[in-house]
C-alpha cells in the first residue's frame, strides 16, 4: 500500500488523523502529514476510512 497527501490540496481538516492516527497527523501548519515509518500504512485496516473522510480527497492510497 502506498499513501500519498496532495499537500496542494489539502486543507487540514484533520480527518484523517482522526481517523487513523497511528498512520496520520498534522504538521506544525495544521496540515496533513505521515507519521514516520508509516509511509506504507502499516497494515493499519483505517488508512482508507481516513482517505474516504478526506473532505477534498487530498489523500490517495494505492496497491503496490
């Protein structure tokens, strides 16, 4: 699994790090970012919950 943030995009609802905190949290601007070593996911099964929650789908996780 690959994550991507279209840091262009986003907002910093912070959905996403509600959603999946082990994999997501905001920067020092509020904005969406990945936690270290977790680039991957680390199988956590909220990473695409958290995608779907993005309110303008800055967030786009695909299968390797």
């Amino acid at each position: 699994m690959r994550i991507t943030i279209n840091t262009d995009i986003c907002i910093g609802a912070g959905q996403c790090a509600l959603t999946a905190p082990g994999v997501f949290t905001q920067d020092d601007d509020g904005f969406s970012a990945l936690l270290p070593g977790r680039e991957d996911g680390a199988g956590d099964p909220l990473v695409r919950e958290a995608a779907r929650a993005c309110p303008v789908q800055a967030i786009t996780v695909t299968d390797d």
